[in-house]
C-alpha cells in the first residue's frame, strides 16, 4: 500500500446534508467537462463557487447554465490560474470576494491524442505537461499553504490514463502519471498541516457519450467531489470507477 489509501468511491454515499451553505470553494477547470458538472453539483448544494477561466465567454456559458436561484453564488474571475502571477492574483481576489476559501477542486487539462509517443516531437510534449502537470503544480503550490494554517480541502481531479495508458494517450499518460507523483509528494509534505490533500480518479466519461450519459456521470463526479469536500479525511487516492453504480 502506497502512502495514499486506495478506495473505491460510491455512487450510494456522497449526500448526507453537509453544511455546503457555509462553503468557498474554488474550482480550477471549472468550464471544463468535469469542472462544469462539479461546479453546478456544488451550487446545488448551496456552495458559493469561484470559478477562474481565460475565457470570459465560457465563464458566461457557465453562468447561463445554472438555474437563476444559484447565479448569484458563482463568482467569475477571469485570469489564467496556470501563470504564477495571475494564480497570486486570482487567490487574492478569491479571498476578498469570499472572505475565506474553504476547498479547492483542480480539474486541469486537455486531452491530446498522440498514436506514437515516439512519433511526437518535443513541442507536443511541453504544451501536455504545461497543459496538466505544470498548471496542477502551480494551482497547488498557491492554494495548498493557505490551508496549511487555516484548515480545509484540496482535490486533485486525476483520470485512468494516468495508470493504465491506452493507444494514443502517451503524452497525456506521462503528464498525468506525473500529476499523480506530484499529488502524493505533496499529500506527504502536508501530513502534519491542517492541510487536507487528497487525489479522485475519474475513470468514467464525462461530455464524452450521450447528454443523459454525461448528465448521470456528472452527477456522479460531483458527488463523489462533495462528499471528499466535507468527510474530514486526507491522504487519499480515491478511484471512481465505471462499475460503482448505485
């Protein structure tokens, strides 16, 4: 057994009427096809959720999406949170708009497919590993130590490929290997801080198959992302799987 646990997250236990009306959380991939249904599961739960995008038109889509009564709990940042300075930015901001931040979901990256790993050239190799691993660092290296004081929880969003790497999914197989390293690493580093880190692997698609499809599996996520959010637990590598039907 590695230093994080491995268990298998149900679909059966993620609601039990947590206090989500006195929650901050931001989520860093948030207009993204996981990202979108975590926000939208979080503000049916009655988080307030900040949401930072490069795109102001997709921060708007987002926006449109939710039912009117949540509209006012999204707050909007534009900025790119994988840049250094804008990440200290979107942070400070995020702190006076909410006056804490209890969580913070990153959800990073954009699958590119790649059908030789040693076909591809060094270009396609640094935009995937900026694209998830650096962008993961950054988020975590500006967000991780305001628990670290303060208490609260920070997940890593994480997929299969990660582990199990399938034609095609070389480049974002090693990018996502090294987020998981990068998860642990830290989830060590922070065990004796009130820091709460752990690691949610989705291996269920999400915008991939039919709406009914991506509208159940974002359910899903999002639950499975609540229910880390409030049960108290770190150090955890928590896999969602197909098979986990309710």
């Amino acid at each position: 057994m590695s230093a994080i646990g491995r268990i298998a997250a149900s679909a059966q236990a993620v609601d039990h009427a947590p206090p989500f009306a006195h929650m901050s959380a931001l989520i860093a991939g948030g207009t993204g096809n996981i990202g979108r249904a975590i926000v939208h599961g979080l503000l049916m739960r009655g988080a307030t959720v900040v949401v930072p995008s490069r795109s102001a038109s997709k921060l708007d889509a987002l926006y449109g999406a939710q039912e009117p009564v949540e509209r006012s709990r999204l707050i909007r940042i534009v900025g790119d949170i994988s840049d250094e300075r804008d990440a200290e930015r979107i942070r400070a901001e995020t702190l006076a708009r909410t006056g804490r931040l209890d969580a913070v979901v990153a959800s990073l990256g954009s699958f590119l497919a790649a059908p030789s790993l040693l076909a591809a050239d060094r270009a396609l190799l640094d935009r995937v590993l900026a694209d998830y691993l650096v962008a993961h660092f950054v988020v975590a290296r500006t967000f991780v130590p305001v628990f670290e004081s303060s208490g609260g929880s920070y997940l890593f969003i994480n997929g299969v490929l990660a582990f199990a790497p399938m034609p095609g999914s070389g480049l974002v197989s090693v990018a996502t290997a090294g987020q998981a390293m990068l998860a642990e690493a830290i989830i060590q580093e922070t065990t004796n801080s009130r820091a709460r880190v752990n690691e949610l692997v989705v291996s269920i698609g999400v915008g991939w198959g039919s709406a009914d499809e991506t509208r159940r599996n974002g359910e899903r996520v999002a639950g499975a992302v609540a229910n880390i959010l409030v049960d108290g637990a770190a150090g955890r590598r928590i896999h969602l799987d197909a098979e986990d039907h309710a």
